[in-house]
C-alpha cells in the first residue's frame, strides 16, 4: 500500500469473541496474519470484544482501516467478504447503549466519528471489513471445520490487500469468494 499523504499507517483489527465459536474468525486470522512478515506501516492487533479500545486506539491516526470479523450475509459457511464501509448510515449508536464487550464494526465506526469530531482527530480515509460467512456463533470455543479452513484464504487476501497500490483496486466494494475453492 502506497502511503497517503495522511500518514500511510494501516490497522488490521481482528475483532470477535473466542467464546462463541465462529464469532472468533477476526482473532484467529489476525493471530495467524501476526505469524508472519508485516510492512513496516501495517500493525495488526487482536481487538477481540473491545470495542471501545478500538475506538479510542484509531485516534492514533491511522489511513486504512481493515476490520476482520465474522460477517453473516447469508452464503455457505466459510466464505469470505471483502466489504468497503462507505461511512454513510448515520449514527448508528443512535437508541444503543454502549457496552464496551458488544459493540459491531458500525458501532465502533459511528462512536469514533463522535470521539474525532470532539477530539479533532481524522477518521482512517478507507476502512474494509474482511468477513467470513459464520457456520455456528453458539457457546463454544473453537471454529468450525469449514471457517478454520477459510482462515488461511483470509490470512492471503489480507496480504494482497495490504501489498496492492490502492486496496480498493484489489478489492472491489463487495467481493466474495469461497473459501473452499480460495486457492
């Protein structure tokens, strides 16, 4: 990814709660993205059910923001999403009480344009949500057979993401692909 003139800095947030099975796809990729090399201006955290420390750790400025999370869109388990937020929707923390363990991709997006606006801080110029097609989010820990397998393709199209000039040449605004067939 070519820097911006903004600062050119990238966070991959896995987001996700290990307890409920599926729901821990963001954790489990970011930890296996972890286990290999970075560029030098991407950091990728394991942000788990913390959303607010989301919130507060993107004031730090940051140009791109990849959210990697388990995204129920109504395809078979397993496959995966690339989707570009494009900050439109209103205030999505409208009528919701915050709770720091519970807050969606939406809610953590429409809290930090609160916490700039207050602050003067920007918000990331791009944010992606890369996504996978949950099989199970009941109590348990561990992932299903078919999202543990989309784990690997997820790790991959992270990585391309992160090494095309511009993500959204990488990634039109709604990409999806199979996990099973992802090569």
């Amino acid at each position: 990814m070519t820097p911006s003139p903004q600062n050119g800095r990238t966070l991959v947030a896995g987001i996700g709660n290990i307890f409920l099975g599926d729901d821990g796809f963001g954790v489990e990729t970011v930890r296996a993205l972890t286990a290999r090399p970075l560029p030098g201006h991407v950091e990728a955290v394991d942000i788990g059910v913390r959303g607010v420390h989301l919130a507060y750790q993107l004031l730090d400025g940051y140009d791109t923001l990849i959210l990697v999370d388990a995204t129920e869109r109504g395809g078979e388990p397993g496959t995966l999403y690339v989707i570009e937020h494009d900050g439109a929707g209103g205030d999505a923390t409208a009528g919701v009480p915050l709770d720091g363990h519970r807050m969606a991709p939406d809610v953590v997006l429409a809290l930090l344009g609160t916490l700039c606006a207050g602050t003067g801080a920007a918000p990331p110029r791009r944010t992606f949500v890369v996504g996978c097609e949950p099989a199970s989010v009941q109590e348990r820990i561990g992932l299903s057979q078919r999202v543990a397998e989309a784990v690997p393709g997820a790790v991959r199209l992270i990585e391309e993401m992160l090494r095309a000039e511009d993500p959204g040449a990488a990634a039109p605004r709604t990409l999806t692909q199979d996990a099973r067939t992802a090569g």
